[in-house]
C-alpha cells in the first residue's frame, strides 16, 4: 500500500517499548539515490535531557510504518541529542 508523506506529516512517533517520543515532521531523501535516509521528529519533550525540538532518526531504525504510526526501534533517538544537524542516529544509538 502506499503511503503519501503528506498524509504521514503529524504522525505519532513511538518506540518499540512504547515510549512516545514526538510527531513526524517530515522527511529527508538521499539526492543521488532518491532514497528516503531519516525522519524528522517534533519532540515531545519526554526524553530526559533533551534540548532539540526536532529530531533525526535514521531510516534504518524504522521498525513499522503505518498510517497511523511509525514505530522506531528502542535507542534509536540518543538521550541528550541537541539539535537537528547532529548526527543521524541509528537504532544502537551510533553515528
């Protein structure tokens, strides 16, 4: 089925265990590849330590995609991530 990614904009992010963790703000395409490479997070505010408003969670940490929710993997979003422009975290939480 597809999805379009206006429709996926607002979305509930969450992760594996539960944890909400924000709304899908947008996302981000590979030029060359035209391949999708990360999703931007509206964060809620419910992971300790963070600052950002937005988040980057890496393509390869989506777990489920529905229309009515992505699901990420648990460590995907690194505790303390600063800001948009910070390394794309996969779901071990590395760069």
């Amino acid at each position: 089925m597809a999805c379009n990614t206006k429709d996926m904009i607002g979305i509930p992010v969450e992760t594996r265990s539960g944890e909400r963790i924000g709304k899908v703000a947008s996302f981000d395409l590979d030029d060359a590849t035209g391949r999708l490479i990360s999703i931007r997070v509206k964060s809620r505010g419910l992971v300790s330590g963070l600052m950002a408003n937005e988040l980057i969670v890496s393509w390869d940490a989506v777990i489920e995609l529905t229309s009515s929710k992505v699901v990420i993997a648990d460590g995907a979003v690194k505790i303390g991530a600063t800001s948009v422009g910070q390394p794309v975290w996969t779901s071990i939480g590395k760069a």
